[in-house]
C-alpha cells in the first residue's frame, strides 16, 4: 500500500459495545497489511496480519479483521470490548519500497468502564 | 527474550544542538527501520537497514539527519543542529529478516523535544 487512512480519530465506546475501526488503503503492489496497537505508556504492538488466503484475519485478545480486496479495506473489528483495549489503533500497509511500513493517522479508542 | 529498546527515552535539545539517538534490535535480526512519529500522527518511515547496509534512506528529512548500522547491530540515528520541528517521538523497529512480510517489532522510542 502506498497510503493508509483511517476515518476515526477518536472513538468513546461504553464496555460492551461492539467496535469497528476503518481503514482503506491505496494499492501498489502485494497486500501485507497490518493492525498495531500501542497501549497508553507502552510500545506498538502487533496485534493481527493479512498476506493471502482466508481474508478474514484473526489476532490477539479477539481482535480480527478483514480484507475486502473490491473495497480497498481492512477493517478492525471487535465484538465487545473491554475497558483494557483503551489505546491507540494503526492500520499500516506497505510503502512504496518494499520493506518500510506506511501507517495511518492512527484512532485512538477510548473505553468507558 | 529482550525486545528492542531504545535510548535515551526522553531528550531535550536547545535549537542547534546535536542528539544521537540508539537502537538496540532484538537479536540477530536482519532489518532495522526508523520512523518518526509526530503528535497525534501515526509513525513515518525514515531508513531502512539490511545488516550494515542502509538500503533506503529516503524517508530523512533533511541532510541533517544521518543514521549508521557500522555493525549490523546496534543503530544510531544522528540529528545535527535540530530544529522546533524536529520535537517527535523517533521509533526503531527490527525484523527478522528482509521483505514486508515480516512482523517489525517496536521499540519504545525516543521523545525528542527542541526547545
């Protein structure tokens, strides 16, 4: 992916609710995506990643995700969070050279116990 | 097993001062990446190792920054006369090995201010 965007920014969920984060990117060439997750204080972690195959992608603490190739998306999803997944979300995607990672803006997930 | 860490953690710099800042990958592995990450934005690719090569660099904003991998280790990423816009949190990640494939693990970085 070339670019990555996220539509949210900010998203206030009561515990319990289900969660949905967007994010499109813009594609150049193999589709390695990935969602990072980066606790308040701590570092960006991996938390789920797509290559090929199954596009429904499942990761830690029941996190999972899925590729909609027509869609140009690879939304996050979770079907009822707790108050531990406050933190900081990033879609990334391949840049334009090979190796690096492209990163969205980054939605920052608030949970109301 | 230890995972990247990063140091200092914090640096203030007065404008014009020269910061190196270091990054210790995980163990053997082949790719080193610093990104720089902006206040409320996600993280922005910089340059890239392989081994002791630096294969793409062109992420540097400036020829103010120089980063080296003498010995396909440790990794120092040099700022020389910072500016205001220089203030970021400056993140260094490790894989494996080469190709986007690979997970890249995250250090905890280096927040630097220029005062």
């Amino acid at each position: 992916a070339q670019s990555v965007s996220q539509h949210n920014h900010h998203v206030i969920l009561s515990e319990a609710a289900s969660l949905e984060l967007g994010c499109n990117y813009s594609y150049g060439g193999t589709v390695n995506l990935f969602w990072y997750v980066q606790y308040p204080g701590q570092h960006l972690q991996l938390l789920l990643k797509y290559f090929s195959g199954d596009p429904l992608v499942k990761g830690i603490k029941g996190f999972e995700a899925e590729f909609i190739k027509s869609k140009f998306s690879f939304n996050l999803r979770k079907p009822s969070v707790q108050w531990s997944d406050t933190a900081e979300y990033f879609c990334a995607g391949p840049g334009r050279a090979g190796n690096m990672l492209t990163f969205g803006g980054g939605t920052r997930l608030m949970v109301k116990p | 097993g230890a995972g990247v860490s990063q140091s200092p953690r914090y640096k203030v710099a007065k404008r014009g001062q020269d910061v190196a800042l270091r990054c210790d990958p995980i163990s053997g592995h082949v790719s080193l990446f610093w990104y720089q990450q902006a206040l409320g934005q996600g993280p922005e690719f910089l340059t890239y190792f392989q081994n002791e090569a630096q294969l793409d660099k062109s992420g540097l904003p400036s020829d103010r920054f120089f980063a080296e991998r003498p010995e396909g280790s440790v990794s120092t990423l040099k700022i020389q006369r910072t500016q205001q816009e220089d203030s970021a949190v400056y993140l260094c990640a490790s894989s494996l090995e080469a190709g986007s494939s690979y997970e890249q693990y995250f250090g905890p970085g280096t927040r630097l201010t220029v005062t």
